[in-house]
C-alpha cells in the first residue's frame, strides 16, 4: 500500500500546530474531554467557584476587569473536586507538572481579556501553559509581536485544550476580544507552573 501523507482538512479533529519552537510552541488540540464532560464542568465551576470581580488602575481612572476570576494552588485542601479532576486530565496529556489554575469566567460577549503574553515571573521555564475551555466557544487571537505582527484567530471550543510554550510568551500576545455576536459563558482554566515563592493574585 503507498505511504500517504496526512493532509490537514477542514474535517480535522486532530492537533493544530499555531507556532512553533524548541519548546513545543502553540497546539490546539479540540476534544480533550467530551462535550458532556465540558458542559457538567462548566456548571460546576460556575455555581461552585468564589468567583471575584476585581478593579485596577488604568491611565487615570479605576477600571473594573471586564471578567470574572479566582484562582488556586492544586495542593490546596480547598481546591474544588471539579478542578482536581481537570488538573490530572491535563498533566497526563501533556506530560507538565502544573501546580496552579487561573480561572477566568467570560459570562457574555462583553467580557474579555485585553492582548497580553502571561508574566514570565510566574512560570517556571520551560514549562507551557495549558488553557482548558468549557462553556461556549469564544475567539482568542494570538498575534506575534515581531512586525507585520501576524494575527492568528483560534476558536477555543469547549472541552479544547491549548498549549503555549514559555518561550512563545516572549514572542506572541494572546487576547480574548469582546464580540457583539450572542455568545453565552465561557469558562477557561489556566494551568501553570508556578514558582513556589510567588504568591498567587
Ligand atoms: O481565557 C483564556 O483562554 C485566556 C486566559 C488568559 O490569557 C490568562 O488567564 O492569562
Ligand atoms: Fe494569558
């Protein structure tokens, strides 16, 4: 039989490389946990997380940050069972001993996150980060920061899983832009490597 070579199609479920470099740069990688799992995480984590709205200073005014957060260590005794359970999917997959979960709760097409590459002072290289989506689907585009600063849209599906190397933070921001489209809430659980002396937000 001829060897064929797989040709990506519009059908694809498999992995989608973004970038990439040494460190295993950007991959989607859509149905790491079905749908049915998604959507009872994503309740879950919506009725049972304390949430927090929080302001900080922009220019000369206080501005509220268009989203809901919260935060955990995974060796907390308080981590919710829900994220215990997501913590051990993604580590399996991808191998990283992720040791903290940033949660941002985007309830409409209002709520955002502005451009932005994750704080190298809170990874531990050459750790990725790892962004688990539930909810509804939302855009993020990713865009290099080296000229003509080309934009790359990704629709981040539920149950997807989106991987960005250490080093893609120091050359590709990430961004999740309001929309007038009806979207319904997304929820998206930011794993990291943290350094142990860096106190969480
Ligand atoms: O919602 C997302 O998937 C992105 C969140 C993000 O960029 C962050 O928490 O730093
Ligand atoms: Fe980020």
């Amino acid at each position: 039989m001829a060897a064929s070579v797989r040709q990506p199609s519009l059908f694809d479920t498999g992995p989608r490389v973004l970038a990439q470099d040494a460190q295993g740069g950007i991959v989607y990688t859509p149905a790491l946990i079905d749908g049915a799992t998604a959507q009872a995480w994503f309740e879950r984590l919506r009725d049972g997380v304390a949430w927090q709205s929080y302001s900080r200073p922009m220019y000369d005014r206080i501005v509220e940050v268009p989203r809901l957060v919260a935060s955990y260590r995974l060796s907390s005794p308080e981590l919710p069972e829900v994220l215990a359970r997501a913590a051990a999917v993604v580590r399996a997959h991808t191998g990283v001993p992720f040791n903290a979960v940033g949660l941002n709760h985007y309830r409409d097409g209002q709520d955002s996150v502005a451009p932005h590459n994750d704080k190298l002072r809170i990874l531990v290289p050459p750790h990725p980060i790892a962004l688990l989506s539930v909810g509804s689907t939302r855009r993020m585009i990713i865009r290099a920061k080296q000229p003509p600063r080309r934009a790359m849209p990704i629709d981040l599906e539920p149950g997807s899983l989106l991987v960005m190397s250490y080093d893609s933070q120091k050359h590709y921001d990430h961004g999740v832009p309001k929309t007038r489209e009806e979207v319904g809430p997304r929820i998206s659980l930011a794993f990291r490597v943290r350094p142990d002396a860096e106190p969480m937000p």
